[in-house]
C-alpha cells in the first residue's frame, strides 16, 4: 500500500459533480484546488462539491504563471480568489478547515518568490502534513530541491493528462504509462478499496485536472486514471493540515 493525498486542481467544471459523486463512492477525500474565475460558470458545481464533504481551495483567479506578474499583481489573485471561496463556503454552510495554496503551473513567482511565500505565511496559508514525504519523491515529482518547505503545496506525480490534447500525440494510455513507471505494474488489489485506514500518513502528494478537455479527447478519463492508481497499490488518505 502507498499511502497518498489526491489534489484535484482547475476546478470547477461541468464535470465536477461527477467526479465528486464517484469519489464519495470510493470513500476517498481529495483536495480540489479552485480555478475561482470559473466559479462564475460553475458555481452550483463548487458548491454541490463543498456540501458533499469536499475541500476546496485557493488556486488563484485567473490561473496565471505568477513569474509573469508584480508582487501586487500576484497578491491580488491570491486575495481576489480568497473572496470568491469565503463566499461559496458561506453558500454551502460548511466551515472551512484550513487555507491552502496551491501555485498555477507550480509557478512560484520568480523573483517574488520569497516576498510571496512571506506573504503566505502571514496570511495564515499552510500546508497538508508532509511528515511522511520525502523531499526525493517531490524532486520525482518534477518540483525543485528543497522545495517541499515553505507555505504553498505542491505535488509528487504529476498524471500530466493536461497534456491529452488534438494533436499532442500525448494519451490518457502515456499517463498510465507514467503512473506505471513511477509506481510499478499492478497489484492486483482491489480497485473499489479507495481509501487507506484513518490515521494513516501520506507519503505521496498526487495532482490530477478537472478538464472538460480531457473528458472529450476520452470519456470518463477521471475514472480511469484513479483507478489505475488505485491496482497500483495507491490509498488514499483524508487530508490534514500539518501541525
Ligand atoms: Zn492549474
């Protein structure tokens, strides 16, 4: 069994409400990161998400590489999209746990970088409990040396299936493949075994896309990809916020 975090980033979508159903039927809780323009959209699919025992959280405003903006540029996003979640959580009735955030592109600002993890940190931003990560599995991962610490989250495996476009060449199979190579073949467990025993710590952070895109390059590609981590020998843990 590896015991991971499921993030969910880009949401919401037309698609949510359906990933959100077969989550709940898998018993597993993830983490969806909120690209909040789109609640404007989708806001009754935000929604429906928190009053069905999701977290959500802050993924900016309108999901810019934050090296590309000023310091005040880049706080406006994070402030603007704060906004939007404070009120779908006061919609839904549900009290927000803990603030996360997560960086679009894993993007963290370039030469802002340190005035906007300073910014995170007074801002009361943490991260889920790592314990159990190691900083060599977030280097897999693709994030940077000693780029674990700090005020925003960040992932191990990447399913990269944003990539699963017209004429990429790039398929839901090739991110299979990925999980494959980082994971190794199959188990064999049983694939609707969702989530792994209360307690337990999670020593992988796992980041997947609520696309509609990817939905109509391969229907139900959400379903898939889980679980084909799930015969893997991936559990999935309730997130918490480190200590
Ligand atoms: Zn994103």
């Amino acid at each position: 069994m590896i015991p991971a975090y499921l993030t969910i980033d880009d949401i919401p979508s037309k698609l949510t409400p359906s990933i959100v159903d077969f989550l709940n039927k898998k018993k597993i809780e993830p983490v969806m990161f909120c690209w909040c323009e789109r609640v404007q959209y989708f806001r009754e699919n935000a929604i429906y998400a928190l009053k069905h025992g999701i977290l959500i959280q802050n993924h900016s405003l309108t999901h810019p590489h934050f090296s590309e903006l000023t310091l005040e540029q880049a706080i406006e996003e994070i402030e603007k999209a704060e906004e939007i979640l404070e009120a779908l959580y006061k919609d839904a009735g549900v009290k927000r746990p803990y603030k996360l955030f997560r960086f679009p592109f894993g993007d963290k600002g370039g030469k802002n970088e340190a005035a906007l993890q300073e910014y995170l940190k007074e801002h009361g931003f943490t991260q889920l409990d790592h314990s159990n990560i190691l900083p060599a599995e977030y280097e897999k991962g693709g994030v940077q040396k000693n780029q674990g610490d700090g005020y925003d989250t960040k992932w191990t495996f990447d399913y990269a299936e944003w990539q699963v476009r017209p004429n990429t060449g790039f398929t839901v199979e090739d991110s299979i493949s990925k999980a494959n190579v980082r994971f190794g073949s199959p188990y064999g467990d049983a694939p609707d075994c969702g989530a792994a025993p209360e307690g337990t710590k999670a020593e992988q952070l796992i980041l997947i896309h609520d696309h509609e895109e990817t939905e109509a390059m391969y229907k139900g590609y959400f379903e898939t990809l889980i679980n084909a981590l799930l015969m893997r020998g991936i559990r999935f843990v309730k997130p918490v916020a480190r200590k």
